[in-house]
C-alpha cells in the first residue's frame, strides 16, 4: 500500500476528487508486541441522505461470484454479479450519468493498469426510489396519533373528500 499512495494521490488531485476508486483518507500502524497491524480509513461513498436498498459487489465475472448463504441472511447483504444478472437488475441512468461514470471509470481503470494493479470491484448501492416512497408513507401512517394527526403538523388527516367527489371548500372567515 505505501509503494502506490504517492501516486494514488496524483490521481486523486489531477481527477480533482471525481473518482469511483476508494478515497483513502488516513492509514495507521498499530504494534503490538512487535506484530506490526495496518488500518486503513476510508470514505464512504454512499451517500448519507439516501437509504441503500440493496448492493452489490461487481467484478465483470460470472465465476464464484454468487453471495453466500450466510451474506443473503444479513439485514443489507452484498450480492455479487451472478445475483445481478439472476435478479435482473436494471440501472437506469440518463445519457449525462452514463458518460460521466464511464469517463471516471476509464480513467481510474488507465491509473490501474498504469499501477499493474488487477483485482478490483465496483460497489454499487442500489436505492429503490418506490420502496423509499412507501416506507416514508408507512411511517407517517404509523406515527398518526387516534385523532388522525401527524405529530409533525398536529392538524386532523382528511379522512376522504367530499361526496362530489371534490376537495372540501374553504369558506372565506367573517
């Protein structure tokens, strides 16, 4: 690790941060009792105002590349490319999208290569813009207290709307 972090950091500055590779941002040595441990911290690169649904690990492979028993039980499991294809993930991104995380991909996969550095991964976190719809609907439902008030605005729910089949009328105040 230490022999390409001087490099790594030219790519990270000449790219200016717009990267799909792990952002490093501290590497300590713990010893302990001459045994030398390494940690590396590194950035998140999910974002932190959007649940992850699902993710999953992709290398390009179909070999071995199925998650265990044991990853599909856990309560965010990573799937690996065989589920991506058995699933039949789709991932839809615009035109712009596409061109900018194929641009960052060459790049970093240039650097790599430039590195002799083969193994690799792309994470990919998934978030499921109607299941994130229905579980906010499903939390506010559950939060109504008996009156059918929200405790956000503390005003009644409307129960249904009027028998025209139009929203009630608001009368002007007197």
């Amino acid at each position: 690790m230490h022999n390409i972090l001087s490099e790594y950091h030219q790519h990270i500055v000449k790219c200016h941060g717009s990267t799909l590779l792990p952002q490093f941002l501290a590497m300590y040595r713990v010893s302990v009792e001459n045994e030398d441990t390494y940690l590396l911290v590194m950035r998140n690169m999910f974002s932190h105002r959007l649940v992850v649904h699902r993710k999953y690990d992709l290398k390009g492979s179909l070999v071995s590349r199925e998650a265990s028993d044991k990853e599909k039980v856990k309560e965010l499991p990573t799937f690996k490319d065989m589920d991506f294809r058995n699933n039949m993930q789709k991932v839809y991104v615009t035109e712009e999208e596409r061109e900018k995380v194929l641009e960052k991909l060459n790049r970093d996969v240039e650097f790599l290569v430039k590195l002799k550095i083969m193994d690799y991964s792309l994470l990919l976190g998934i978030h499921d813009m109607g299941r994130a719809e229905r579980e906010e609907e499903e939390t506010e439902e559950a939060s109504m207290d008996e009156e059918g008030r929200s405790p956000r605005t503390a005003w009644p729910r409307p129960r249904s709307w009027a028998p025209t089949g139009r929203p009630p009328r608001a009368s002007p105040a007197t």
